[in-house]
C-alpha cells in the first residue's frame, strides 16, 4: 500500500463490517443458535447425572454454567475469521488500507454480539434451573457480562493463529483454554463468595481489568497473527 | 506507480520466481506471463502487499489498489447487492452507484439472488464489479479471463481499456490463453526458480 493513500473513513469501515457480520449470522441462524443450544443441553445433563439435590447443584452452579460458557464459545470461535480467510475477503481487508487491528476489532464485537450476548441473557435461566440463590444470580450475569468479551478477545488470537490449519478447531481448544483458566477461576469465585455472603467486589474487579487488558491489547496479536496466517 | 526492484520471494527458503524488476507507469499495462505454477499468483500476492518480499524493493505510489484474486472475496449468504454494498462501504472512498456497476458488469438480472446460486462467470463478474466500485488507481488481476464467456472477456477487456485511457494502472497475470490488447502492454515473462 502507497503510504502517503489514506482509505475511506475507519468509523464507515467498522460499522460496515458489523453490519454485514450481523447480516450473515442471521442468515446462518442455525450456525448462530447451535452454541446456545449446546450451552442449555450441557447445562440440563447435570441434574440428570448428579442427582437433583438442590444444595448440591446450587454448590457446583457458577462452576458448571462457566464451563459450559467456556465450551460454547470455543465452538463458535472458529467462525471468526475462517470464511472471511478462505474466500479472500481476508486479503481484501489487507489491501484496502485500513488497519488490521480495527477490523479484528469489529469481527471480534459482533462475534460477542452473537456468541456471547445470548450466553449472558440466558444466564438468569441457567442459574435458576441450577437453583442459584437469587442473591448471586445477579453477580453470575454481572461476571458473564464481564467475562465473556474477554473469552472472544482472547479466542481471536489462538483463531489467527490456527486459522491456515485445515483441522484448526482442535489445536485451537488446546491453545485456548489454558489461557480461559484464570477467568473461569475469578468468574467462579465472585459468584461463591457472593452465595456464602462474603465480599466479591475484589473478583468483579479483576475481571474488568482482564475487560480492559484484553480489549487494547488482543486485537493488535490477533491482527499480528491474521498476519502470519496469511503469509 | 508501482516500482518493484529485484524483488524476490521465497517459501520455505527456496525461491518461488527469479528476480522481478519493473516501474509500472501510468496508463500503462504489464502483462504477467508464464507457465503454470511459476509464480504469477505469488507475485501478485507480493505485490499486493498481502506477502512480504523476501529480498528487493516495492515502491507502491498509487492511490488506491484493487485487487482480483482466484478467491473472489464473495459472501454466498448475501446477495450480489449486497456484497457490493458493502465492500462499497467498507473501503469508504468516494465511490460510484452499486445499481450501475452492476448492470454494467451484465448482472441486473440476478442482482437480488444470494450469491451462492451463481454460476462461477457470474461470480467472477461480481468480483470484477469491485475494480468499478471505488477509485482506483492500480489494479491488479489475477487471471481475470478465467470462468468467463466470450461476453466476459469482452467486458473485461473494455473495463481495462477506459481504466487505462483514464490514466490508471494494471497489472495482469495470465496463463497466456487470451491477451488484452492494449497499445501501452509491457510483457512481462515470469520465470519459476532462483536467479539464472
């Protein structure tokens, strides 16, 4: 790219690339609704395979419906960027001068917008069926709310990474899920404390800082790794 | 517009295509050459800016690139609209009406069908509907007859000629099967292997 050429303006550029995101996760609608679905059944085989002792289930809630998040967003993850890579559009990204960080950026918000949004609106659900005291369920939302975005952020960058593989999505859970554990691990503690009544402010703030570490730096090694992917 | 000086590109430390140098003037076309396999693509790639030259120099002065590649960057879950809509949007420049572009690339018809119910020369004059989307100074095609009817090939060659009397820039790879004819045609034999 020449460059003294600027491209058109990033904001267009971005809301664009949401757009016809979104535009194709409804069109796919069954690619879109087969994470939530798989998150309800997970959740749903446990009273069936512990036994539906409300003490006990109300114990292992915020453990098991983390996992199931977990589970849900590295199925959906491969998604990202893997036809925008084998249809070209990825090389048209690259040359069209905007850079590769804000339209990682893009894919990554509507990939939350469409994986991990529905995760924490049904999360009051889960929780009730997992039989949360009411108390911790809205710290469950709050820590999902929190946690998911990062789950994407962090997801992107094993995706760039295993993008050009052509069974990318196995080596991809390997890559990923360690870097989930300390989420899983904070997520889970807020929502304990909250039940046996101690402070859980400490987690929620952990969380956000994840939040925030995670936004400005994840799309810049996503790009980098989109980068590598395509060379 | 487009300078390139020795430039050379290896995978896996074997070098894909003897050195390349050329300066692309405007209104002026290089015509890519070769057998199959020798490198045309990965040369375009290179020039591109999607690869990185191993060795030499890129000088890129143009304002505005486009590029047609063998993945045609086209979504089959929107329609043919829709996807122009969009890239028209995207790369954001000041840009031309999606409605003309595509009747002049011969798609009015089937502009509302998802672009999966296409046939693979339709898809091709989707893709080639990007280059007369936006602004573009320097385009590059690689192996834009391919897929195509004699009408395509026919459009093609008229969208390159105005592109060129406008002052623009191409730069065209081919197997060799169908040349444009274009009086400013620099050939341009690409040679697999190291330098001789």
């Amino acid at each position: 790219m020449n460059p003294e050429y600027t491209a058109g303006s990033l904001s267009g550029a971005f809301a664009a690339l949401v757009r016809r995101d979104l535009l194709l996760a409804f069109r796919r609608r069954t690619e879109l609704l087969f994470p939530v679905i798989f998150l309800l059944v997970v959740i749903s085989l446990f009273p069936l395979g512990i036994g539906p002792s409300p003490q006990l289930l109300a114990r292992i809630a915020p453990g098991v419906i983390w996992i199931a998040a977990l589970l849900a967003t590295v199925i959906s993850l491969d998604a990202l960027f893997r036809s925008d890579f084998e249809d070209g559009t990825l090389e048209q990204f690259v040359i069209s001068g905007h850079p590769l960080t804000l339209i990682a950026l893009a894919k990554i918000a509507t990939h939350w917008l469409v994986a991990g949004l529905p995760i924490v609106l049904l999360s009051p659900l889960l929780a009730l069926w997992m039989n949360l005291p009411l108390e911790s369920l809205s710290v469950m939302v709050v820590t999902l709310a929190l946690g998911t975005p990062i789950l994407s952020l962090i997801g992107s960058i094993g995706v760039g990474l295993t993008i050009s593989l052509k069974r990318g999505g196995q080596l991809l859970s390997l890559l990923v899920f360690p870097l989930y554990v300390p989420i899983l691990i904070i997520a889970t503690a807020a929502v304990m404390a909250a039940s046996d009544g101690l402070p859980y402010v400490q987690f929620l703030g952990l969380l956000t800082a994840g939040l925030i570490t995670s936004v400005t730096l994840a799309p810049f090694a996503a790009a980098a790794a989109l980068k590598i992917s395509l060379s | 517009m487009l300078s390139a000086s020795q430039i050379s590109f290896e995978r896996y430390f074997a070098p894909v295509f003897q050195p390349v140098s050329f300066d692309l003037e405007a209104g002026r076309l290089l015509l890519i050459t070769g057998a199959n396999g020798c490198g045309k693509t990965t040369l375009i790639r290179v020039l591109a800016g999607i690869l990185h030259p191993t060795s030499g120099k890129l000088e890129n002065r143009a304002h505005g690139m486009a590029y047609v590649g063998h993945y045609l960057a086209i979504k089959d879950d929107l329609s043919v609209i829709e996807n122009l809509r969009f890239m028209r949007d995207f790369i954001g420049t000041s840009a031309r009406d999606v409605d003309d572009v595509i009747g002049e690339v011969g798609l009015g018809r089937v502009a509302e069908q998802l672009a999966r119910t296409l046939s693979a020369g339709q898809r091709k004059r989707c893709a080639l509907a990007r280059l007369l989307l936006t602004e573009n100074e320097l385009w590059l095609l690689d192996e834009p007859y391919s897929n195509l009817d004699q009408e395509g090939v026919e459009l093609v060659d008229s969208m390159l000629n105005r592109h060129l009397e406008d002052g623009g820039g191409c730069i065209l790879a081919t197997h060799g099967a169908h040349r444009p004819a274009w009086r400013g045609t620099h050939d341009f034999h690409l040679v697999s292997g190291a330098a001789a």
